[in-house]
C-alpha cells in the first residue's frame, strides 16, 4: 500500500471518528442551551397552567415566553398578547402583557411586574436602556428610563448642571404621581435609577398615600 493510499485511509477514518463524536454530543449541546425553571402561564381566560418556562434572558423574556406544560415534552413560544402573563416559581420573576409608551412609539411586550399597589411599577429592558413605568390608582402612567447617562456624566465629571438636566429627563413625568411625598420627590433625585430604589420608593409611597388599595 503507498504512503499516499495510507494518509487518505487515515485521514477518512478521523473524518469518521469526529462525525460520530459531534454527531454524540449535538444532543447534550442542546440541551445545555436550555435553562428550564419550573412556573406557570395566566392564560388570557385566567387559567394558570404549571409547568416549565425556558429563561431566555432579561431582554429575550420580554419578547417571548417558552414553556412546557406539566406531563408534555415539547415547548410551545407564547408572544405577548398570546397570554396574560407567566412568572417563575418560589415568588420568581412575575412578567405581564403590557402596552406601554417606549421613545413615543407604543409597544406590547412582557413587563417585569415589580410591585403591585396604589402605584404599580413595570420594569423593562430595550436598546440597552432599562425603562420603568409607574401606574397610579387613576391609571395615569409616567416614564423613568436609565440609560447609562448618569454614570457617565459623573465618570467624564461634568458639572451638576449637566447631571440635573439628565436626571430631569430620565424622570420625565414621574414626580407628578410622587407629588403629595416630598420625602419620595428628594429620594427620586439624589437615588440612582434602578429597579432596587425605585422599588423601595414606591413601596414607601403606597404604604404611607395608598393604604386603600391594601397591602
């Protein structure tokens, strides 16, 4: 047999060898693209149907929901509107079908549903701008949006000037829901704008000018 017959032989049967090994691991390597957590859908009747949702990501959940109902084995992609919400278990991330105002343009998406009160507060993720959306007991929303700016006027030093107009429009018109609180008007102002804070003030704000609408 010639050197060149062998090294082709040789070479054929590695070819054989790695098709059968991917062809092994292609299984494992999809399933380890999932990240099943168990939870439930509220259909758009109010039925809860339990099972396993995929967590995709903070800006995938958004846009779609991956589930599998409790004794099937294939998921099914619900997109907003398709049902009324899903959240995780054990008290896990809680997200709704919410039509709200993103830059001027009217979206529906799945909101993060972070507190639920005399104003409820929606977190959303978009364009690499994280955007919360208050409601008040009268349905007036209002717009907070953190887009890196604070940071990065404080990161370049620019003078207060700069970061009180940014603080004013990343607010927009959420002081007027906060507007009987002068202790949640001075907290919006010197706290950064994230989910924990922003949380934490409404939170204070329904317990101390909301106590109608319960706990």
């Amino acid at each position: 047999m010639s050197k060149s017959l062998n090294t082709f032989i040789m070479k054929k049967q590695l070819l054989k060898y790695a098709t059968l090994i991917l062809g092994a691991m292609l299984p494992t390597t999809l399933y380890a693209q999932l990240n099943p957590k168990q939870g439930y859908v509220i259909t758009n009747q109010n039925d809860t149907i339990y099972g396993t949702i995929d967590y995709l990501s903070d800006t995938k959940c958004a846009n779609e929901c991956r589930f599998k109902p409790n004794g099937e084995t294939a998921y099914k992609v619900y997109k907003p509107g398709d049902i009324s919400a899903y959240r995780f278990a054990d008290n896990g991330v809680f997200y709704i079908t919410k039509t709200f105002a993103v830059e001027g343009q009217e979206k529906t998406f799945f909101a993060e549903y972070l507190l639920q009160g005399g104003v409820s507060l929606f977190q959303h993720r978009e364009g690499g701008c994280v955007y919360y959306f208050f409601i008040d007991e009268n349905g007036k929303v209002a717009t907070a949006k953190n887009d890196g700016s604070d940071q990065k006027v404080a990161f370049e030093k620019e003078n207060d000037r700069v970061r009180a107009k940014n603080k004013r429009e990343a607010l927009g018109e959420v002081t007027q829901i906060f507007s009987k609180s002068d202790k949640a008007l001075h907290d919006l102002w010197v706290r950064e704008i994230n989910a924990k804070n922003l949380t934490q003030i409404t939170h204070d704000y329904d317990m101390e000018y909301c106590t109608s609408s319960g706990d």
